[in-house]
C-alpha cells in the first residue's frame, strides 16, 4: 500500500525538545542575578519567533536567540562572559549524546524490512546529520531529507523528486503542525506519535487539526501493527490506533 | 558524455567570500576602540577553525565565532550593546541581495538546455536555500543538493543515490579543495573557476593540486566551449581551457 514510508526525527526518533527546555532553564538560572520575577521563556520565544526568517532552526538559532534575549533583558547590562557562558551552552547541546526514544529501533528497523523509509527533519544540516550518525540508525533510510520548513509545498516538491504518488505515502511524527497536516493536505497519509512536549512554535489549534484524517497512536511501538493493517484491511488484529477525522 | 553537471554555488554562481571580507572588515572597525594593533582576522579564522566541527559554514556560524573573539579579544570588555551590533551584521548580511557573477545565467542556461544540471553546495541550508531563490537560477537544477562538507565521501554517495558512474560526471566550482579534488579523486572529471579570492580554509597546496588532472578556464564564459569539446574531441574549435596535470 505504501510506496514510501518517511519519519520525522526530532522527538519522534530521538529526544530533542527536552534538550532546548533544559537548556532554556539553565539561561534563566544563568540571568537570575539580573532579572526579577521576568518571564525569560515567553521573551525567548518572541525573540526565536521574530528570528526565524533569518535563522531558521536548529541549536545555532536558538543560541542567537538566546544571546539577543540575554542583551535585551538586562538592558545591555549582561556580562560578555554570561554571553560566552550562552555559547558554551550550545557546544553542549551539540555533544549531548543522541538519545533514542524507547522502541524506535526495533519500530525502525521491523518497518524497514518491509518498506522504503524516508528521514525528513526540518532544522540544521550540521544539528541533524550529526544526530542521525549518533543514533546507529542512518542505514534504515533509504532518503535522507533535511528541509528547511515542513509545508505542503516541501512535501509536494520531495513526492515529485521521488517520483512518489501522495496516495502512496505515510508520515509519522510529533508535530501536527509539520509533519500530519500538511501530508493530509496533500492527499497524503500520516500518523500522529504525541511527544510529552510540544515547542510552543509546533502547536495547533485542535479545531483545525480535528479537520483532518490521520491516525494517532500513544507509542511509536504501534507503529509495524497500524501500516500492516492499513495494507491489509481484512487482517485486522486489533486496533491500535485512533482515526482522528472531523465528525 | 556527461550524465549529470554540477556547480558549486558560493563564488561560482554568485559573490560570497566578499561579503564576509567586508563583515569582518565590519567587525575589526567595531573593535578597533578596545584594541591596539591586535590582528582581528588572524584571531577570527582561528576561531572559525575551532568551531567549523560544532557549527559547521554559513552565517550563523560565522556570527558564533565572531562573538567569541570579540570577548576573547576585548578580555571580555567588549560592550553587549556591540555584541547586539554583530548579530545585526549577520542581519545585513542574510538581507544582502544575491548577485550573480558576470556570465552565470547565460552560461547556466545554455549548459542546463543540454544536460543534467545540480547544485551542490556546503553550508548552511537556510542561507543557500535563500541565495538559490533569490538567484532566479533554482529552475535550471534538476537537483539541489546542500551538504555539511565536501569531501570523496559526499561525491561517492551523491553519485550513488542519483546512479551516476562518476567518469560520467562533472564538477565545476572554485574551490579547489571542495569541487576539484575530491571528484577527481573519486573519478570524476572537474572544472575550476577561480574566484578573485578565496577562503583561507578552501586553500590547498599547489604541489597537491598539480598532482590531479583537472580543467581551468578563466572565466565560467568559457565553460560551454569546454564541455563541447570534451563532449566532441574532434571537432575542438579552440582550447579555451588549461589541462592541469601532474608533469
């Protein structure tokens, strides 16, 4: 049934979200002696929203972000060596192990065995390729794709290049906003695997996401279960899985 | 003769490195009030040195490492206000227009209605995306290939997933360490175009460059003549190239 089955990295295959948090926590630790009561997240984020155009994703626009926030907020006052310690940050963010969400490797490399798999990751070139290299799981993909937004031009544009009927494929990922609906738009197929947390950017309204029909499972684990199903309808064992679709 | 032709992007179709020389230039007038004879750039490319394996090309790191030896130059006496000032840098140069050097469209267009045409170019995917868009090039290249380096592994795996027999392609950039020796190495053939100056982290060796074969022309003008002849040996109308090879 499908030609191409592709997976979002970022908090589908790996922790990510859980690496900028902890590390927003240790900015707002870091610019606690200047600040009183301010809310260093909720400024962050309007600074990483307003760069975006410019910066893209990825650990070297959120430490941009973090830099401009940390000016702004202390009023100039934020001492060079606190704007080295921000750099020193990210260095760690970029050494932080690649750590697996439980199940994937098993998930990845069952679906593999049967299907064409295809990487699409929006974010750094650098961030992305060195966390796929990190995570043992590289020779599952056939396709790599790193983009730079995740719309439903993006997803037409790699169908097209690979020749690929929008029918005939299936994405799986965290991100409503990324990596299910704009798939659905396009007359793909998409399932939803919920992250604990969600970036505030890659949230979305849930009258619009109840507007599309995609599939949803709790765990990744479901995943080989769902696409057998989904491939033979008749077999059906179960279902682990919800069909979110507009009542 | 040639299944697929590949262009660098950065100095081969469009200025790139001058506008990093006159940033930098930006930046030594900036910290000229805190320093006495101090060489700005020397202390700039060692950084940017040091920080190419966690940040890799492009503006954002640039602007990382300038940041860096702003404070590390400045014993951290560098203001944050000018700190702010060198994230506007990066700002001004994201909003740069894209300028084709002289000749590249014609020749773009007249190589692209006989064969094959990519792009591939290293850095950052955001930056490159936005000069290719902006270029008015991105439909003359069937594909757009953007990397994290350039080296015989890139080549052999970009030749693979497009199943491409390397005698069969052509490389054609300014870089002699990037787009020349690496493909010749893998058995390609390559072309390249100098560019009035060039990054001292692209710089290679003349004792090592005379040791592959590989084709010069002055001007990218002249880049159609040359794959005419190389196409048809007979019918060579001129030689408008220099054979570079090991005497």
């Amino acid at each position: 049934m499908f030609d191409l089955i592709a997976f979002d990295a970022d908090d589908t295959l790996w922790h990510n979200e859980s690496l900028y948090t902890a590390t927003q926590q240790k900015l707002e630790q870091l610019l606690a002696p200047y600040l009183d009561g301010v809310d260093v997240a909720a400024r962050l984020y309007a600074t990483e929203t307003r760069n975006i155009p410019y910066f893209g994703y990825g650990i070297k626009s959120f430490t941009l972000s973090m830099i401009e926030t940390a000016i702004a907020l202390t009023d100039g006052r934020v001492a060079s060596a606190d704007i080295q310690q921000i750099i020193a940050f990210a260095k760690a963010m970029i050494d932080t192990p690649t750590q697996l969400l439980e199940g994937v490797k098993e998930v990845v490399a069952q679906v593999a065995a049967s299907h064409t798999l295809m990487l699409i990751t929006k974010g750094d070139l650098l961030d992305q390729q060195r966390k796929l290299e990190r995570s043992g799981l590289a020779d599952y993909f056939a396709h790599i794709e790193i983009v730079a937004e995740k719309t439903e031009e993006t997803y037409r544009a790699l169908l097209a290049h690979y020749k690929v009927d929008a029918a005939r494929f299936l994405m799986v990922g965290n991100s409503l906003k990324s990596d299910v609906l704009p798939v659905v738009a396009i007359g793909g197929q998409a399932v939803h695997v919920p992250y604990h947390t969600t970036w505030q950017h890659e949230r979305v309204d849930p009258a619009v996401a109840q507007q599309s029909h995609y599939f949803e499972v709790a765990h990744i684990s479901e995943l080989p279960a769902l696409v057998a199903t989904l491939q033979n309808p008749k077999s059906k064992i179960g279902r682990p899985y919800e069909l979110v679709t507009l009542v």
